[in-house]
C-alpha cells in the first residue's frame, strides 16, 4: 500500500532521530504540527493534496521570511530558512517548468481573451487550475501573466 504524505513525514521524524539530524528533525515537527493543526481545523484527516497545500503555504512563508531576514543582514536566519525549504521541497510535486508555466498562461490568456493588465486576475484564476498536480510559485505564475499582458 501506498504512504501517504502525512505517514510519510512521521516516517521521516523517526529515520531524522536515528540520524541524530536536529536541523532536519526541526523542520519536519514543524511541518507535522502545521498538517496537525490543518487537521483540527478541519475535523478530519488531510488527503495528499491538502497536505501539499500546507508544505506550500510553509515554503512561502520561509520565502518570505528569507526575503526580510535579507534585508536585515541576517545571513544566520537566511540559512536556516534555506534549510529548512530544501527539506519542505522534498513534500511537494515537481515545480512547474517555465515552458509549462508559459503554456498555461499562453491557454488561459486564449481562454478568457484577456488583452491588458486589467485581466491579470481573471488569468490567474484560469491558469492555477492547469498547473495542479506540479508545484508552481504564485509570484512566478503571476511574472509570467504580466509579462504576456505586458505590464
């Protein structure tokens, strides 16, 4: 039978202690508490796609994180967020190649006839569903539609 993601990463936690590897370790009961937490919230347990999103949401949040502990010089911390994205990647589909992401919004643009960056919306809303089951960055995504709309 096939792991789920969820087992996956209790799996991972107990091969992460055996290993005596405390960076990973640390990102993945981060993670666990985060599917956790999703769950309670949701009332049950997550499927694969839902856990997915939540490996998303925590790599955007360590992107961002990255973005601000830069500006303040904080190398350590970028570090450290680095780390732990190399480890959250692990958990999500392969990401979205640019020819694939320039397809969709080439698909999406056809489909909702936008024609300026007024319609940067109504093309993200077209274009995120023809990028399920891959990883795609929203922020590249949207680069990429307004690049086509050329704004």
């Amino acid at each position: 039978m096939l792991m789920g993601l969820a087992d996956q990463v209790n799996a991972d936690i107990a091969a992460a202690m055996k290993a005596r590897d405390a960076a990973r370790l640390s990102a993945l009961r981060m993670l666990k508490a985060a599917i956790t937490n999703k769950s309670v919230e949701k009332g049950r347990t997550l499927d694969d796609a839902e856990v997915v999103q939540v490996v998303s949401s925590l790599v955007k949040q360590r992107r961002d994180s990255i973005d601000q502990f830069a500006k303040a010089g904080r190398t350590d911390l970028v570090d450290k967020e680095t780390a732990e994205i190399a480890v959250l990647e692990h958990y999500l589909p392969p990401a979205a190649t640019a020819e694939e992401i320039d397809a969709a919004v080439a698909a999406a643009i056809a489909e909702t006839g936008a024609a300026s960056p007024k319609d940067v919306g109504k093309v993200m809303k077209a274009v995120m569903p023809k990028l399920a089951g891959t990883h795609a960055d929203g922020r590249t995504i949207n680069e990429a539609v307004r690049r086509k709309l050329g704004a």
